[in-house]
C-alpha cells in the first residue's frame, strides 16, 4: 500500500514538474487555419518587437485610421513602457499632428487646439451611425479590443489582411462585398486596405503587403493587451515561484517518507515490524492485537 503511494506521489510531483515546464513553453494553442508567421510576443517570455509596433502605429495611422478608431488607446501609451516606446518627445509630436475640439471657452464655445499626450486617440467619425453611413452599410469596428474579439487574434487578422482574392467560380457578391478566404461566410465589406508600398516607411523597411499586415497587427494587440508584457513577466515570476514551491515538497516528501526506509520493502515485512514494536512495547502476544 505505502509502495503504490509513494510510486503515485513521485508521479504526481513528475507530472507537476512537466505540467510547469509545458505550459511556459508551449502556452499557445495553435490554429492550422490561418497564415502562419511567427509573433514575438506569444508565449511566457514573449515581448513585442518594438520597431515593429512603431511601423504598426505608422500603417493604421497611414491607413486604416481613416475608417477604424481606437477609442482606448492615448497618444501618451506610445511612448509608455510595453508599447512602441516611441520617445516622449516623439509623442508629443505625434499627437500635436491632430486637432482636437476642447472647452468651452469663457465666452462658452467649443474650439479645436492641437493634440496633447493625454488626449485619445483622435476618431475618424463622431459616432457609430455616421462611420455606417460613410461605409455603405458596414460598421469598421473599433480596434481596441479587436485583436481580443475576434477568436484567432492575430493570426485572423493577419490571415484577413492577406486573405482577398478572386471569388471562386459562382460566388455571388454584391456591390461593395469582396471576397476574402478568412472572413467568416467569406464576404467582407472593406476592400483590400494594403497593398506594396502604400505607406513608405520610416525606418526604411520594405513595405510589403505582408510585411505591412505583420507591423499592424502587433500594433493591433498591443492596442488591445498594453499590458502584456508586465503580465507576461509575472507570469513568469508564478512560475519560477511554483518550481521553488514544488522542490521544497519533494524535499520534505523525501524526508518524511526516507523514514518509512526503503520502498521496495515487502509489505509484510514492514507489517512484521509493526508487530515487533508493538509487542516489545505491550509485552503480549501480537495475534491478539489483529
Ligand atoms: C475605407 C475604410 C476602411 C479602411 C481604410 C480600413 N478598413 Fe477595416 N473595415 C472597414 C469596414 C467597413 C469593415 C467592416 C466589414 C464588414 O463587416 O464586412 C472593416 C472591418 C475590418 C476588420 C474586421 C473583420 C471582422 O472580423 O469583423 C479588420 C480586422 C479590419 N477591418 C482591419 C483593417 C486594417 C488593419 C486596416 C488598415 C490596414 C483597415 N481595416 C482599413 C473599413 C475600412
């Protein structure tokens, strides 16, 4: 009896161990479906690219901000810790680019100045109806959770922006729907937003499609998770804490059950021994004790 539960207790412990180690290695489940391309930023250790989410902040801000809003997210977060990390200074300069309506003044009206670090981001319309309106019936949703939405994440969204082609042979599509392979039903109303060298980018990059999908879609989750790294690092501290935890039980497991001596011994034996104790301790015969 004592045998099988050592041998389940060792078990337990392996397991834990294992478990430990696979979940920090591979803590990403993963998905066939879509393009794959490899993110910095998945997985326990996992941190973005930096210049890769400034060329990410340049294409949404380049491109898609037209259409999509990310009402969340501040022009001071792209110079915080986590983020693109641009300079203090290159955020304040970013956000002195946009008008922003402020006020009222003392003579009671509202009036437009340019954009300060803790302003949002400014939004392309004032509200939900008027971005319909202006894209034929469809909403471009807000990004700022989006990449958390949508169930893929960042391999949809990267799948998306590279998903457009020909519709097959038969396909009905309206005016205005395209097709694109990653969409759920395979229709989408917005056209192709990227295509090579829409957006020449400042560090010098090629910009390819691909190249281009990639940059914003890191800025996309990092939109969504600007957090992620520091959660990342705990996540990793748990870890480390588990292990240290799991090797003091094992230790003092040893300890407890090196009392008991060795495993292998036969169960009868150990039984016998009982017996002795016992009898040398009462004095009487140990059958009457069964
Ligand atoms: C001309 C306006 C416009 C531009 C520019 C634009 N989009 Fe969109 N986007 C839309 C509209 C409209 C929809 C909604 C489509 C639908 O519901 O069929 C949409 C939907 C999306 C979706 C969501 C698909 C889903 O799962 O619902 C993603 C992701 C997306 N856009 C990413 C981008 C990115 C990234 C850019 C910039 C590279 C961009 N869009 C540029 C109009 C635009």
């Amino acid at each position: 009896m004592r045998g099988i539960m050592l041998v389940l207790l060792n078990r337990l412990i392996i397991t834990i161990f294992i478990s430990i180690f696979s979940i920090s290695s591979f803590a990403e489940e993963m998905n066939t479906n879509y393009l794959k391309t490899k993110w910095s930023f998945k997985g326990v250790f996992g941190t973005f690219d930096r210049a890769s989410l400034q060329r990410g902040y340049q294409v949404y801000q380049e491109v898609c901000a037209g259409c999509h809003s990310v009402q969340h997210l501040s022009y001071r977060n792209l110079s915080e810790k986590g983020g693109p990390e641009f300079s203090v200074e290159e955020a304040k300069a970013i956000a002195a680019q946009f008008e922003v309506e402020d006020g009222p003044n003392s003579d009671g009206e509202m009036f437009m100045r340019p954009g300060r670090l803790s302003d949002k981001f400014v939004k392309p319309y004032p509200n939900v109806e008027a971005s319909t309106a202006a894209n034929g019936g469809a909403y471009p949703p807000d990004m700022s959770v989006l990449a958390k939405a949508r169930a893929g994440g960042a391999d949809y969204i990267y799948s998306l922006l590279l998903g457009y082609e020909e519709a097959p042979e038969g396909f009905e599509l309206d005016e205005g729907v395209y097709y694109n392979k990653y969409m759920p039903g395979n229709k989408i109303k917005m056209s192709a937003p990227l295509m090579d060298g829409i957006v020449e980018y400042a560090d010098g990059t090629e910009a390819t499609t691909a190249q281009m999908s990639k940059d914003v879609t890191a800025f996309l989750v990092w939109a969504a998770e600007p957090h992620l790294e520091a959660q990342h690092r705990m996540g990793f501290k748990a870890i480390i804490y588990l292990f240290v935890l799991l090797t003091l039980v094992y230790m003092s497991k040893q300890k407890v059950w090196s009392r008991f001596g060795s495993k292998e011994e036969p169960e009868e034996e150990t039984f016998d021994r009982a017996e002795r104790v016992v009898t040398k301790y009462e004095g009487e015969d140990p059958k009457t004790f069964k």
